[in-house]
C-alpha cells in the first residue's frame, strides 16, 4: 500500500511568519476588530486610515473605494481621493420581504447616492456611501434583520440559491437550507455587534472563532444551493455547489460539487477559473456535515502564502481531487454517495408573469445590470407597499415579485404600468447578459463594464437582426477585470477588461454554464470584438446545426478550442 505525500509548507500548518502577510494581519486583528472604530472616528480624512482596517471591513461587507472619474482632477488639485464604500447586505438566497425592501430603500436615498445594485450573487449593494453614513446604514438594515456580516473577506460568502419559482416543488426548501447553511458559515466573532451596533465586549467562555480560528480562511469561499433543471447560480462556478435531488416523497438530498471559481490574474498562467467537479450525493440531513466538512478542508489545506492561489480550486487541483474527496469523508465522518441523475436546461431568468401549483403568481422584472436608478426605487417602493409576497434577486441581477394572490396581480400590474414599467421589455441577447460594475466605483477595474455593456449589446444585437438570429438565446458576460464578479469564463461570450477600452475576448462557454469558454483575442477594442463576433455570428447563422448553441457551435466549427478542464484554460 501506497501512501500519498501532500505538501503542507503553503498551509495552515506553518508558522505565520512563512505564510503571506494577509494572514499575519488576520492573526493580529484580534477576530476582525482592528482599529475599525477608531478610524472611523478621524475627521482628517474620508477613508479609514489603516490599510489592514480597509482589509479588515471586508469581513464586515465593507469596500472602500473612490470615485475614480475625479481621480486625476483631485490628484491635480492636491486634494485626497474622492473617498467612498460599498455596502453589500447579507441576503441568503436573495429572499427580500417588502418590509426590508422598504428600509432598503430608505437608506439608499439617505445615505446611498438615490440608487442600488442588485448584485450576480442575489444581494444588494449600495454605492456611493460616505464614512458618516456606515453606521446608519448597518444599524438601520438591523432593523429589519438585515446584515452585512461576511458578505465580503476571507469566509463563506453569501449563500446562492435558485429562484426560479417553477424550477421545483420543493424550492421553498430548499431555500430555507440556504438561508440555514448561511446563518451557520458566518463568523462568530462579536466584532461586528461592538463596532456597529455599540454593543459593549464581553468576555467569552469559550474560542471566538471556533471554526475559523484566528485567520479565517485562506480566501473568500461561496456556497450555492441550484434546482435542476434551473442552473441559475452557476452552480459549476461555486467552490461548493449543492445540487438539489428529489423524489416521490420531495427533497431526497444534493449532489455535491466542489472547487469552482472565476478569478484569475492576467499574465499569470498558473492561475485559472475552473468548473466544480461533482464528487457524490449527501442524504438533506447530511447537508450541514458536509458544508462544514468541505470548508474545513479548504481551511486547513488552502495556500496561505500565495492569495493568487488561495482558492480552493488551486487546493484540489494541488492536491488531487481523490485525496481531496476522501479528506472530506473523513472530515464529515461517512462516505459520498453516488452522484445521481439530473439535467440543467436554462440558467435563465424567466420573465412577465409566472404561476405556480400552489395558485401563486411571481412577475420577473427585467434590470439592466441590475442597476435600480431612481425611477426603478420610485416603482418597487409603491410595490413594496402594497406587496404581501416576498421580492427575490435573481443570479442575473433581475427581480421576481414573488407569492402575489390572484386578487392582487391587477394593483401591482397599475403600479407598474403608472411608473411607466408595464411595457418595458428587452432583447433575448440583453435578457441573457450580465455587467459587473467595474468603473467608476470598483478600485480593480481596469476597463468599463456596466456602463458600456449596453452599448456593445445594441451593436451585437444588429449583427443578430441582421442574419434573422434576434430571438436566439446566447450568454454573454463582461467584467471590468479578470477576477470574474459576472462570471465571464462560462459565457458564450466573454469580455474582461485590460484597460481603458479594451478587453480579452472568449468564446465558447457552455449556454448552461457547464463548460469554460477560451480566450481568442487579447487586449482589443471594440472595432476587433466586432469583426471577431461579426464572423463568428454569420458563420453560426449559415452553418449551425437545429437546437445548437452559440458555444457549441464555436467549438465545432474550429473558432476556438473546447478547454476541457481549467488548468488547460491558459493553454
């Protein structure tokens, strides 16, 4: 019998003095409390001083940023950044009540810049927020047991789910897992009650952190739950993706899939996306074991020393995903299952007016980028009033009015239609399009994202008119970056940012996000994009075969080459 060596020196195992600094910082922050309250008292400047502080409010949903369209004018004038936050609230499985959505609303016209932004991971985030306003903001979502806790940080994410109300009869379920497995995977640390809410430190009879420690994890984690045949979330795109499996008697339990992620870094080839690999099925009373178990093994085996390659898809691919699965077994005490049989079809929104078994109506709103300007907050507040469902966020960053009774579909039907939303609609290719925010907020973005996709969408959607293809759903995602918030690298198409004007173009993704796209051109602008897809698309017009998808087809006409695995995506 052989025995597997795994190399440990990258891993919690070491003394923090040979891992990154990151986690040296984490270990002194005395569990994510640093010098937070105090820097938030320093009337010198917009931001918080500290540079671990700014690293530390991630944990608490926190991002500083600045308005960087008045950058290099503030710069010439010798004044600081135009320093403001984002705020990302804590919304497992993007289930909002119309009593949240009121306060939501409330705080984004005080204190949010009269906007928000529903986000590619079913949440809400405000912009445009000053140092004065963090508090109100957090202690006035706690009032509708809202929160930002772990919404950003090295730490299970907020927790996805499928929300797609004819997906499943057990959908209800399923999603009260979610909003479960997310109250269970947050930090433990007071931290947040004392900086926030003024609560006062008590000492504690027991560890702080007694799953995280004192470094938490290696990077972010996400988790999300996906109800064939809806594959809304992307559930490949997870680092644990549960994939919910029914029978006769209802929810009989998920198939797992581990090690997904978006994020890479250009000119870096040894970083990569990467699909989850599905690894077996959990009974559901097995469900919570397992999530512990998986991030338990991320926790203790995850790089610490290169945060380029902290996830935990560099974990498995390092490691072995057999080792991996069988560490997981141990960790949760009982072995996986078989993986059992199911199918995606979409992982598309459905939109206008849904109903379900249960006599229910759910009305899907379109929202370009999932941006709710003014005239949007000014229709779902006079919604919100009369509303007595639930609103849901969809992974792509559009909303469902969920749970309306029959009698009431006609009164939100005249409140839309008074804000002059009854009619609005949509192409098939902008329905299927997703926008991270990128410039003029995101301190990362390299490239325009939000703000130019729908320029780009009415070009491509020429082109489609053109060759009689309007009504032909095909995926396209942009990022102002390479890390991947819109999911890029599962698109049919795929644009991330290099630099003012000009993006890294990918083609071939899987419609159901089941495959990764590939790079075939690298730092253009729009004219080359144009030309690429202009081919492309003419090409799939003539020669596509009936049923065949955009990415299928760009593999099998030879455009590009289909990338098997994430590791060969750099290839």
């Amino acid at each position: 019998m052989t025995t597997t060596t795994i190399d440990r020196s990258h891993d919690l195992s070491q003394p923090l003095d040979r891992l990154s600094a990151d986690e040296r910082m984490k270990d002194a922050s005395d569990y994510l409390r640093g010098t937070i309250a105090e820097g938030l008292l320093d009337r010198i400047t917009g931001a918080v001083p500290s540079a671990d502080d700014v690293k530390l409010m991630k944990f608490h949903g926190i991002y500083q940023q600045d308005d960087r369209d008045l950058r290099d004018e503030r710069r010439r004038q010798k004044l600081e950044p135009a320093y403001q936050f984002m705020i990302r609230v804590r919304l497992p499985g993007g289930v909002c009540t119309p009593a949240q959505w009121l306060k939501l609303d409330e705080l984004a016209r005080a204190h949010g810049g009269e906007t928000l932004r529903i986000t590619t991971r079913q949440t809400f985030q405000f912009h445009w927020v000053l140092k004065d306003s963090l508090r109100p903001i957090i202690q006035g979502l706690h009032e509708t047991l809202l929160d930002t806790i772990a919404a950003c940080g090295d730490d299970s994410r907020g927790v996805m789910c499928t929300v797609d109300p004819q997906s499943s009869r057990f959908h209800a379920e399923v999603a009260a897992m979610a909003k479960r497995v997310s109250d269970h995977v947050i930090p433990r640390t007071r931290a947040y009650h004392e900086i926030w809410y003024g609560d006062e430190r008590v000492a504690s009879s027991g560890p702080e952190e007694p799953f995280y420690g004192r470094t938490y994890m290696p990077r972010k984690f996400k988790i999300g739950f996906a109800l064939p045949p809806s594959n809304d979330i992307d559930v490949y795109a997870q680092d644990l993706g549960f994939i919910a499996i029914g029978g006769p008697g209802g929810l009989e339990g998920f198939n797992v899939a581990i090690g997904g992620g978006m994020g890479r870094t250009d000119q870096a080839p040894e970083t990569y996306p990467r699909l989850a690999s599905l690894i077996g099925f959990v009974p559901a009373d097995q469900m919570i074991a397992c999530a512990d178990a998986v991030m338990a093994v991320q926790r203790d085996y995850g790089d610490r020393k290169d945060r380029q390659r902290a996830r935990f898809k560099y974990t498995i691919d390092d490691k072995g995903l057999d080792w991996i699965k069988a560490e997981i077994e141990r960790y949760m005490d009982a072995p996986f299952e078989d993986a059992r049989p199911f199918a995606f079809t979409s992982n598309g929104d459905s939109y206008g007016w849904n109903t379900t078994p249960d006599g229910r109506h759910h009305r899907t709103l379109f929202i370009q980028s999932g941006r709710l300007d003014l005239k949007l907050l000014d229709a779902l507040r006079d919604v919100a009033r009369i509303h007595r469902g639930m609103f849901r966020l969809t992974p792509n960053q559009n909303l469902i009015i969920a749970g309306v009774e029959s009698g009431d579909r006609a009164a939100i039907d005249a409140v839309l239609a008074e804000h002059g939303l009854e009619s609005k609609s949509a192409s098939t290719l902008r329905r299927n399009a997703i926008a991270c925010v990128a410039l003029p907020t995101c301190g990362l973005a390299m490239a325009e994202s939000e703000r130019y996709m729908p320029d780009l969408i009415a070009r491509i959607e020429a082109m489609l008119a053109e060759h009689g293809l309007s009504e032909e759903p095909i995926t396209v995602r942009m990022s102002g970056c390479p890390n991947g918030c819109s999911r890029p690298y599962i698109a049919e198409i795929g644009l991330t940012g290099r630099a003012p004007g000009k993006y890294n173009l990918y083609l071939g993704g899987g419609f159901h996000g089941e495959r990764l796209n590939r790079m075939i051109r690298e730092n253009v602008g729009e004219p080359v994009i144009l030309e690429v897809l202009a081919d492309a698309i003419g090409r799939y017009a003539r020669e596509r075969e009936p049923g065949e998808h955009f990415g299928d087809f760009t593999i099998r006409a030879g455009i590009v080459r289909e990338v098997t695995e994430g590791r060969f995506f750099n290839d």
